[in-house]
C-alpha cells in the first residue's frame, strides 16, 4: 500500500511535469487558473495536502 504522502510527492511530480512539458512558467500557470502563485508552488513541491477543486484539474497546465 503506498503511503499519502508518496502519492502527493507522486502528484506533485506529474503536475509540474505537466506544466513544463507545456512551456509554461508557473507565474502564467497561476493567472491562467486564477490561484497564486505560492499556491501552484505548494502544489508542485507537495507542501500540505492538495485541495485543488475538481472544476480546475482539467486546465492544469494546459
């Protein structure tokens, strides 16, 4: 069974992976999903628990 907090650092990975696949910076990332940018931070380094609402997940990085 893998642990909660290797399948953040597991999403953490794939999120910021996504981002930069697309040649974003995380500051366009943050504007074009209407969150800060410490938040998208937070998000790709797995800092705390992930709370992204469901509405958003599709535009992650895209």
């Amino acid at each position: 069974m893998v642990s909660p907090f290797v399948r953040r650092q597991r999403l953490a990975t794939v999120l910021r992976e996504l981002r930069e696949e697309r040649g974003m910076m995380a500051d366009e990332l943050a504007k074009r999903i209407h969150y800060s940018r410490t938040k998208i931070s937070r998000l790709e380094y797995a800092y705390g628990r992930p709370d992204v609402p469901s509405g958003r997940r599709p535009n992650y990085g895209q």
